[in-house]
C-alpha cells in the first residue's frame, strides 16, 4: 500500500472514530494511537508511521464496539 493510500484509510478511521463517538456518546479508548502522535493531517510523517497509527486506531475502534457489543440491551420507552 503506498502512503497516500495509507493516509487516506488513515483519514476514513478517524472519521469513523468520530462517528462512533457521537452515535454512543463515549470516547474511545486508544492510548496506543495517542501516544504514537501521528494524525490523518501529519503527511510529513512517515509510512510506517500512518502504518501503525492505522493499526493502533483500528484496534482501539474494535475492541471498544466488542465491548460495547458485549453489553446487554436494554429498551427504553419513548
């Protein structure tokens, strides 16, 4: 993959991550993500770079919506 391919996916994450916080209401958790300082918006950045901030990101993305998934439902009455 090059590496604007991997700043675009890079970029659509972060938009889901951003999603995904306003449908539920929380936060996702990805320290990994936070501590590599690497942003859809930091083209200066290496490949490799994006490349571990897309894995981190995708990461804490998917086990917040497991956890998430694990919790029961619950209806509520409008």
């Amino acid at each position: 993959m090059k590496k604007q391919e991997l700043i675009h996916l890079h970029s659509l994450l972060a938009q889901v991550q951003h999603s995904y916080e306003a449908d539920t209401g929380s936060e996702v958790e990805h320290d990994e993500y936070a501590e590599l300082g690497v942003k859809p918006t930091s083209i200066h950045k290496s490949k490799t770079d994006h490349k571990d901030a897309v894995f981190a990101l995708a990461d804490g993305l998917t086990s917040d919506m497991a956890a998430e998934s694990d919790e029961p439902l619950t209806l509520t009455a409008d």
